[in-house]
C-alpha cells in the first residue's frame, strides 16, 4: 500500500445513490484539511453500501473503498477509530 501523510488535504468523491433515492441526506463531494479526517469521515459517516464505488484522491494517490478502509484501520491513521462497520 501506498504510504500516506495522512495531514495532507484530500479530496473525497461518495458513491451517488441509485437513480429514484431520496435526495434528503444525499451525500456528494467533500474536500477535508487532512486525509485522516476524509477516512475517517468515509468510515465512521457514509452509510457502508456508499463506501463501495466512493474514492479518496490525496495528492496524486487515489483509493477505492477497500483502499480506504485499509488507510482506517492502518497502525499508522493517527485518529481515534470510533466505528465498527
């Protein structure tokens, strides 16, 4: 896996939901001040089936939802771990 400097800004881009889904609490894309704070926005707050098909872009890297989750549970993210999804 790809080393990361997870106080880089990064770029989130969420799975949009089906065609017909409530656009209530619809969830597009966020920019974050840190990639820590975007893997831990993608874990802990995006409803798990949204993670599969969203991706993180930080810096010139980029991370599906596996990618994602790998940075989460990583010895190195440097942020609490509050979710268990």
């Amino acid at each position: 896996m790809t080393k990361l400097d997870y106080n880089t800004p990064a770029e989130l881009y969420p799975r949009q939901r089906n065609v017909g889904a409530s656009p209530i609490g619809s969830i597009g894309y966020r920019r974050f001040d840190s990639a820590a704070e975007a893997v831990r926005f993608a874990v802990e707050e995006l409803p798990s089936e949204l993670l599969l098909g969203t991706h993180l872009e930080v810096d010139e890297a980029r991370f599906d939802g596996a990618g994602i989750r790998a940075l989460y549970e990583d010895a190195d993210y440097p942020l609490k771990r509050h979710a268990s999804n």
